[in-house]
C-alpha cells in the first residue's frame, strides 16, 4: 500500500514525497482511513512508528475540505506531554500542510507567551499545546475551546505520569460535546482505558506491536560495570566510534549537567537536555545536535519521548530507567523511519533489579557483551572461576539459543580473561582484545549499519 491508495489529497501527496515517504507505517496505514471517515480513535502503537502523521494528515485532509480557514475559532486542539514533542507536532503540520492555507501555532510554557497570543490574535485552526500554558492562556481569556472540531492527546501515558491528570480534565470541560476525539498512546494502562471511556464514542481501536516490546529495528546489548567506572566506559566508547550520533540518557538532571561536564573536559562535544534547562538553551542544543555540531546530546527522560531525529545511531542509557516502559521509549530514538539502530545500556549492581524487570518487557532481546576488565562489577552474575557474563543472564541461566545470535559485526572478543600484562593482539577473526592500561577492547560498533545514514 503507498499513501495514494490512502485517497490523500494532491497537496499533501506532494508534501509526503518531498520528505521522502511513499509507504504508510501499520499505524497510518490503519488510522487514516477511519480518521478521515470521522471516527474517533484509541490507537496503541511504539514509539516511533509514524503516530504524528497517523493524526495529523486526515486533520489537515478535512480541515481543508470543510473549508476551516473560512470560519472563526480554533477547530483542532492536540495535547502533548513536553515542548519538544509539541514542536515536533508543529514541524509536522507545517511540513504535511503546505499548500493547504491551513494556520496552525504552538503553545508551551518555559518561554514568552507574547507571540503565542499574538498568532492567537490574528486566529489560528489549530492549537498545539502542553497542558499546563494552555490552561495559563485559557484562563487569561486568550483560547476559547468552544469551537472544536478535532480533539487529539497525543503521548497520553506519557501525559499522565508527568501528573498532567487534572489539567487535562479541566480543559476537556471547555471542549464541546460534539467533535471527533483521537487518542493515541505507545501504551495502554488502565487509567488511561478509564478516561477514554468517558470521551470517545464508539472508537475503533487500532493495537500496533502490542505488548511494549523494542522495535524489532534496535538491536540491545547491556554491559555489567561498575558505577564509577560508567564515564570511563563511554568515554573509551567515544573515541573508538566512527561518526558516533549518540542519545545517551541518566537518571537525573545533575548528572546530565555532571557527564556533559566531564566529556567537554576531554575534549567530547555534548550538550545537556532536561527540564531544568531554559526553552531556549534546549532548543540550541537539539539543533546543534540535529546539525551534527555535537555528536552527542544528554537527557533525563523529558527527551525520551518527542524527538524525531532519524539518524541517532546509538541510544546510551548510562542509568537504567525506573521503569521498564520508559526503556521501550528511549531506545525509540534509534532506528527510526526504517533505519537500524543499536541501544546499549550500562548497568551497575544496584540497578540488576532494574534490568530484570526491563529484559522481561524487551522479551529477553538483550544481549550481554563482554566489559573491559577495569570497568567490570563482579558479582553472582560471574562464577568463582571468572566465567565471562556477556553469554549469560542475569538469572545465570544460559540464555535460550535464539537469544545468541547476535549480528556478525557486533560480535564481542569472548576471551576476556587475560592478564594484566598481557599485550594486545588480534586473534584469528582480527578482533582487538582489551589491555589494561591501554584501555582498549574489542569493539565493533563501528560497524556500518545497512542503511543508517550517520554513516554516509
């Protein structure tokens, strides 16, 4: 199916092919046609599989149609968790709806309201917002929801555990009855079931890869190390890779700013990106990551969701996440729009717990590779003997035999029992074995992935 089977109109085919798309993801490819035929939606799909124009191309189909621009008010609202996200949105408007005469604006807070009321002013057909300035705005007179058509929460679990509940109630009061109403979630707990219960009317309800697993696209590996020995690990990382684009997650905010800190210190460009950081100062550093000025960007879980930059060619989480759901959703920066891409995570001792819970989310599809003996946290999970972890699970079990394959070229050097003083030389398949001191190890993340284009 191309999105001409769609029934798209002319303009927007066009739009869609100057960006290069031709084939519908499972998502869009199911929405749209009930989209478009007015149905309300509860949609289920990972993060990274094409939700944002799954909504935005029928909105924009029917508001051109019925002629929106002709009449006043605001006729489409979307909600998003973070300002990233709704800017995401907004670019993808402006991108799909050209031609169209089709006005559209952003709201979020962290900046001037001034030129978000002004578009107001001069009148807008759709509002992209964040709960909390559109409630500021509303409450200041500026929106009036009383004229909307299209109702879309865009991330809604996201939204709900960034505790946006009783603002979300509070603006859907102002809504009209009346309108097509779309929910679309990477997953599906049962508060959120509850809410759309009380909203959609006679939803179709579309399920992509359900289950929260990773995209089949990402390949996972996990490293045991210690937890001062982390920096060190990525730092070797750095240096070794060949035109690394790299998202690397923590836990929290002063250890974004703490990391960014010490990789400038020698000599690594990256930047940091966290809700602490002003609007502006974020911006700079997703477009300086965007344009490949720093080849790394560092984030808390604000950037887990909403950014779409299709050629990160690696996903760090340096700490594992609190919960599992929020791995499925960071490692969806990599391997996008049908590209590859690899995750890799860095789990110390007190994080084992952390890991159990996200390999049975991630159906085991993680693969444990060999640490540099200087970096690596000895525990149960290594035998007396010093048996090497990276062919063993947590449980220290062996793993199932169709959790070992792992791509030729990200094959690690098994024999990591070498001594201290032992040189480096390439074995029979020309790996480069570790050397403490050196601080060198068999690494083949360099590898080309078939068709990552942080390669090119």
């Amino acid at each position: 199916m191309t999105f001409e089977d769609l029934k798209l109109l002319p303009q927007i085919l066009l739009s869609l092919k100057a960006k290069g798309y031709v084939t519908p993801t499972p998502i869009q490819e199911q929405s749209i046609p009930y989209l478009l035929a007015g149905k309300d939606i509860f949609g289920s799909a990972q993060t990274g599989t094409g939700k944002t124009a799954a909504f935005a191309l029928p909105i924009l189909q029917r508001l051109f149609e019925s002629k929106a621009s002709q009449r006043k008010g605001i006729k489409t609202l979307i909600l998003a968790p973070t300002r990233e996200l709704a800017q995401q949105i907004s670019d993808s408007f402006r991108d799909y709806g050209k031609g169209l005469h089709i006005k559209h604006t952003v709201i979020y807070g962290g900046v001037s309201q001034r030129p978000q009321t002004e578009a107001l002013r001069t009148g807008v057909d759709i509002v992209i917002a964040t709960p909390g300035r559109l409630l500021d705005l509303i409450n200041q007179g500026y929106v009036k929801l009383n004229t909307i058509e299209y109702f879309v929460l865009d991330e809604v679990d996201r939204m709900l555990d960034m505790g946006f509940i009783n603002d979300i109630k509070k603006i859907i009061r102002d809504l009209p009855a009346k309108k097509q109403t779309i929910f679309f979630s990477a997953t599906m707990p049962g508060e959120i079931k509850k809410l759309s219960d009380t909203l959609l009317q006679h939803p179709v309800t579309i399920q992509v890869n359900h289950g929260q697993s990773a995209a089949l696209s990402v390949k996972q590996f996990v490293y045991f190390v210690d937890k001062g020995n982390k920096k060190d690990l990525l730092k070797i990382f750095l240096q070794q890779e060949v035109k690394p684009h790299v998202l690397v997650f923590t836990r929290t905010k002063r250890g974004a700013d703490k990391l960014v800190k010490s990789l400038t210190a020698d000599g690594i460009r990256a930047e940091a990106i966290h809700g602490d950081k002003s609007q502006g100062s974020r911006q700079r550093a997703l477009e300086a990551f965007k344009k490949r000025t720093v080849s790394m960007l560092v984030a808390t879980d604000v950037a887990s969701r909403g950014l779409d930059i299709t050629d990160i060619s690696h996903v760090i989480n340096f700490d594992l996440p609190e919960d599992a759901e929020t791995y499925v959703h960071r490692i969806g920066r990599t391997g996008r729009a049908g590209a590859t891409g690899i995750a890799i995570s860095y789990c110390s001792q007190d994080e084992r717990g952390l890991l159990k819970d996200i390999q049975k989310l991630a159906k085991n599809n993680i693969e444990i590779v060999s640490t540099p003996a200087f970096a690596k946290t000895h525990s149960h999970y290594e035998s007396k003997q010093g048996s090497r972890p990276e062919h063993r699970h947590p449980s220290g079990h062996e793993p199932k035999r169709e959790h070992r394959h792992a791509p030729k070229h990200h094959s690690m050097n098994r024999n990591t029992n070498q001594s201290s003083n032992q040189t480096a030389s390439a074995n029979s398949t020309g790996e480069r074995k570790f050397v403490p001191g050196k601080r060198r190890w068999n690494n083949n993340w360099q590898k080309k992935r078939s068709n990552d284009r942080s390669f090119d």
